[in-house]
C-alpha cells in the first residue's frame, strides 16, 4: 500500500506536538516524533542522563547532555521502501512545521533542534541500509533560564567602573538577527539609562559563542547589534548618532565556549562607552 507524503507528514508532526513531554519508560516512539508509516522498532535504549555529539551549522560537532534516547527502526516485510531523501525530509519538515530548526544535512543524516517551554530538545536522524533502516538519537536537555537581568542603575555603575557592560536578557532565534519579544524588558532598561544620562554615547557590540565560522559569527553579531540599535531608536526614542553597532563574533568570550553555561555567557550583547 503506498502512503501519501501528505498522510506521513501528518503523522510525523502530530508526535511532534507533544514535544515538551517526556517519553516516560519502555520501548515507545518518542513524542517529538511518531514513526514512519511501514516501520517497527528494532532497538530501543532510553538514559536518564547522557551525552550526544550532533552536529551544528556548517557540520559543527555540538556535545549535547540531558535525557537520552535511542530508537532504531526496520521496515516491515512486503512494504515498499521509501527513499533516504524521503525519511529525511519528512522529519525536517515536521520540526519546522512546529517552529524547530534543521541545523545541518547530508545525504543520511538529519540534525534538527526544537525549543518549547523552557527546554530544548535535540534529534539526529540517521537514515541506512538502503533506506530499510533509520535510527533516531534524541537528547532532552532543558534551556538554561537567565537568572540576572539588566537594569540600568547597575549598567550605569559598571560603565562607569569599567566602561562596558554586558547586557542578558537580549534574545534572538537561533540564527536570526530577529529580536524576541521578551527581550523588551532588557531594552526598556537600556532606554531609561541612555535617558537618564543625555550626555553618554554608547557602542552596542554583539558577541556570539564559536559554534560555526568565524566569518558568518562576525557578520550575525554585526546583525544583531544593529537590530538593538534600531530598537533602542526607533521604540525608546534614543537618538541614533549616540548609538554605534559593531560586531566582533566570538571573538571576545566572557567564559569558556567548551561548556553550554559558557557558551551561553558569550551570546551577549555589550554596551561600551565612547
């Protein structure tokens, strides 16, 4: 019987709905994603806590520790297989279908990243034995929540001490230049100190962690500054000629890039003073 890629995406993104709830125990499809039409479980290994290597943009290999899965799926007799182009594409469009994002390709294998409800969850499809077999590798890992936010009595205190400040609480997707709408707070904050002291002009320097390359780094932290620039005038009413935007990529990490925690120090956005 042959099925529509229509009734598999169907499927496909229907598990993936559930992709904040954890697969609790036992041989099972995971919730981020339901199985391909025609396949049954061959292996199943289920961790309280491991680690993964997946691979980021431009093939970057990512450690990724949490919850970890294993599923390892075979084709049932008299089905007619599917393409590797196929599987693969139907799990990249599910996550996307559900605002996730394919991080990197190749002809077997697919590496996609969903962030919903605080946590992230990361997937590796691998895609073999001429199609008649694919394996997922699925690691849970919840999203570090920013504890310190900024506000502007002590960004004033810092640029005075030591003539910059790195601002969290500045957020963007993955790979975008595009600022979130919780980031308003941060914003608001940067506002009121720029207006409490009219006579301070600042540099706003995105900096990035060292996950992909350095060229591309460079230009998206450039990218990102601007889009604050751009906020801070055009919402909060600061006046462009005090506000410059520069990027400098990973170039000047406040932490370690070998550890999550680290990397998620060095995406920053800094403010330093003229």
């Amino acid at each position: 019987m042959t099925v529509s890629t229509r009734a598999i995406n169907t499927l496909l993104v229907f598990g993936v709905v559930l992709a904040a709830v954890s697969a609790g125990g036992g041989e099972a499809d995971h919730p981020l994603l339901s199985r391909m039409p025609g396949f049954h479980i061959d292996d199943f290994e289920e961790r309280e806590f491991d680690a993964y290597e997946f691979k980021g943009p431009d093939g970057v290999p990512i450690q990724v520790e949490g919850r970890w899965y294993y599923i390892d799926y075979g084709l049932d007799n008299d089905v007619r297989t599917p393409s590797e182009l196929q599987i693969l594409r139907n799990h990249t469009n599910a996550i996307e279908e559900i605002g996730g994002t394919v991080l990197y390709t190749d002809d077997s294998n697919a590496f996609l990243k969903v962030e919903a409800e605080g946590k992230e969850t990361w997937a590796h499809v691998r895609v073999y034995n001429q199609a008649t077999s694919y394996s997922l590798y699925i690691v849970e890992r919840e999203a570090m929540v920013q504890e310190v936010t900024a506000d502007a009595e002590s960004m004033a205190r810092d640029l005075a001490t030591a003539g910059k400040v790195a601002v969290y609480g500045i957020y963007f997707d993955f790979d975008r230049a595009d600022i979130k709408p919780e980031s308003e707070p941060a914003l608001r904050e940067i506002g009121k100190l720029l207006r409490e002291r009219p006579d301070l002009k600042v540099h706003v320097v995105g900096h990035t962690d060292n996950i992909g390359g350095l060229d591309y780094n460079i230009d998206l932290s450039r990218k990102r500054a601007e889009a604050v620039v751009s906020a801070l005038t055009s919402q909060h009413g600061i006046a462009r000629d005090r506000l410059h935007s520069a990027g400098v990529g990973p170039l000047a990490p406040a932490a370690t890039n070998t550890t999550e925690e680290g990397r998620a120090l060095n995406r920053r956005v800094e403010l330093v003073g003229q």
